[in-house]
C-alpha cells in the first residue's frame, strides 16, 4: 500500500471516528497486498476481478473499500470486511453481480453513517454495502 493510501486512511479515522475510512477499489488492491473476511472457498483473484467487473457497469458510479484496520505502516496489510457499490440499481441486481463472492449480506446506505471522505452520489444512485461478517 502507497504511503499516500496510508495518509488518507488515517486521516479519515482521526478526523471523524465516527465512521470507518473508505478508500478506492483500486488503491485498495494495488499491490493486492490485502486481506477480506470472506468464505474460505473465495481466492484474492476471484475478489479483484468480480469487483472490477462490476466497476466497469455503466450503472456503477464507483466500487469503495471500507478499510476495518491496517496492521501496521511498514506490513503494508489492510483488512476489510466491506465494500460499497454505488449503482443506479437494485439491491436484487448487486446480489447478482457480487453473488460469486459468497458474502453474508448487502444492504442499502452506508453501514455506520456517511463516510468523510463519500464521494456525492449521482442522482438516481444508491450505495450498496456489502459485507462478509
């Protein structure tokens, strides 16, 4: 993880504390150096590439990982349990398009209320999160 990914994750955790921080999908799996609690059976391959798929749909404004802790700055080890799909969909249709995932649920909004640094969602579009625990 680059140091600046580092930088805007802490930086949301110490500015608000009240949410937890959110980062791209991209910087998230840039060196794929990560960590997602998710079924046993799911492999890091299968992860990155069903999330960008549906980051290349047309009704996908953004696909965003919700960072649960970082082990440690020199680890370069982030852990997340959720990712939020902001879409001009249903929460049927994200089922579908995360099904291979296997995750345990995904609901509308925000799971511990709007996040710093959330992008303003396009009109028509909701988030979606999905979660493994």
């Amino acid at each position: 993880m680059s140091g600046e990914v580092l930088v805007k994750i802490l930086s949301q955790a110490y500015e608000q504390k009240k949410t937890l921080p959110i980062v791209s999908f991209s910087s998230f799996f840039e060196q794929k150096k990560v960590g997602f609690r998710l079924n046993n059976d799911v492999s890091a391959d299968i992860i990155y590439h069903t999330l960008t798929c549906i980051q290349r749909k047309m009704c996908v404004q953004d696909v965003l990982v919700e960072v649960l802790k970082v082990d440690s700055p020199n680890n370069d080890g982030a852990f997340s349990d959720c990712v939020y799909i902001l879409a001009n969909g249903t929460k049927q249709q994200v089922k579908e398009w995360v099904q291979p995932l296997h995750p345990k649920r995904v609901k509308q909004g925000y799971q511990h209320g709007t996040p710093i640094d959330a992008p303003q969602l396009k009109n028509d579009y909701h988030v979606f999160a999905v979660t493994w625990s």
